[in-house]
C-alpha cells in the first residue's frame, strides 16, 4: 500500500477552486497533456450526477496524451462535500486498491488544496508509485500556474 500527499496554496477563493477541481474540463486541464478522462456526454462536473456513496458514476476511458488507451476507472465518489471536498475510491486497470481524498481549505493566502492517495499497484509497486507521484506534482504545478 502506498500513501502520497500534496498540497498547494493557491491564491483564490474556495468557491472558483472548487468550481475548478469538480468541473470534468478542468480536471482533464489539470492532468494535461499525460492524461484525459473520458466522461458521458452532457456531464459538466461532479455535482451534476446523482450521488449513491460507493456505487460507479460511470466508467472513464483513461488516454495517455488524449489518444493512446492505457485503461478505465469507474469513477466512484464515496462522498462529495460542496466547497470542501470529496473522497474517491474508484476501481481502474492497473490497481488493486485506488483511495483519493481532496479537500479545500480557506487559509490566509486563498485557498490550500490537499491530496491525499491511497493506492495499491497490480504490477510494479514502486515504478507506479514513483509514477502517480509525478503525474500528482504535474496536477498541482498545473493549478499553481494557473492561479499564479
């Protein structure tokens, strides 16, 4: 089992970010250009589903660069709580175990942001983690630089 977190402080309102982290466009703007989500067609955002805790919202194609498949996820939400954050536990290809908790707090400077991973390679433990750890560095760069 492997546990990661990240956090940045952005300069921003908590209610722009969180419009950001739960907007399906951004979210595949912040894992670009390695990775894209797909999603079902008129599906803004994750507050636009009817939430079952624990039961698949729907599967997502996963791309590398937005074309090459390298699998799914059955994107799974065990809660989503709006302006603070939401807690995923989605099966996808590659792993045994997939935890990831975001949350949002107001702080002095905007608005900090934490991610926190949980997860459990199928294959190749520390090559993934080593993976997932750039890919997470790259999401949050990706924020820092947009709300710069």
């Amino acid at each position: 089992m492997i546990r990661l977190t990240f956090t940045s402080t952005l300069p921003v309102d908590s209610q722009t970010l969180w419009r950001a982290i739960t907007s399906m466009a951004e979210i595949n703007a912040e894992m670009q250009p390695w990775l894209t989500m797909g999603v079902p067609k008129g599906m803004a955002g994750l507050e636009d589903v009817d939430l079952v805790p624990g039961q698949p919202l729907f599967r997502s194609p996963l791309k590398l660069f937005g074309v090459l498949p390298v699998g799914h996820s059955d994107l799974t939400l065990l809660s989503l709580t709006p302006g603070e954050g939401f807690v995923e536990a989605s099966p996808m290809t590659g792993m045994r175990l997939w935890r990831h908790e975001r949350r949002l707090a107001t702080s002095g400077q905007g608005c900090t942001l934490h991610d926190t991973l949980v997860f459990e390679p199928r294959f190749l433990p520390r090559a993934t983690g080593a993976l997932v750890t750039l890919f997470f560095r790259h999401r949050h760069r990706r924020l820092r630089h947009r709300y710069r």
